[in-house]
C-alpha cells in the first residue's frame, strides 16, 4: 500500500488520484480564469516597463543639466 490512507471505514484513498479531466464548464472556467490572468500579468509588464522608461529618462534629464 504506497503512498495510501485507509479510512476508518476500509476504504483506501490513494494520495496520487491520476488523471482527472476537469468538466466542460471548469475548463472554461479556467481558461477565462487564464486570461484574465495573462491580460492583468501584460498590463504590468507595460506599467513596470513604463516606469522604467521614465526613470532613465529622469535619469538622463539629470546628467544633461
């Protein structure tokens, strides 16, 4: 019995269940869950870029004066 529990009852749950196939509507779920997630992580790429950008423009305004 690797890597199994048994229950008071008798029955055995295994701890590695194997392969579960989520149903049609939790992987729609999930895949708007996953785009929602890539379209918030590029907005802050691009804010995290855009304040780079004007940090080294900052940066380079102080060196020219």
């Amino acid at each position: 019995m690797d890597q199994a529990n048994q229950s008071s009852t008798g029955n055995i749950f295994s701890a590695k269940p194997g392969l579960v196939i989520p149903s049609e509507e939790v992987q729609k779920d999930l895949e708007a869950q996953a785009q929602k997630f890539d379209a918030a992580r590029k907005e802050a790429l691009a804010l995290a870029r855009e304040k780079a950008n004007q940090a080294a423009q900052k940066e380079g305004d102080k060196k020219d004066s």
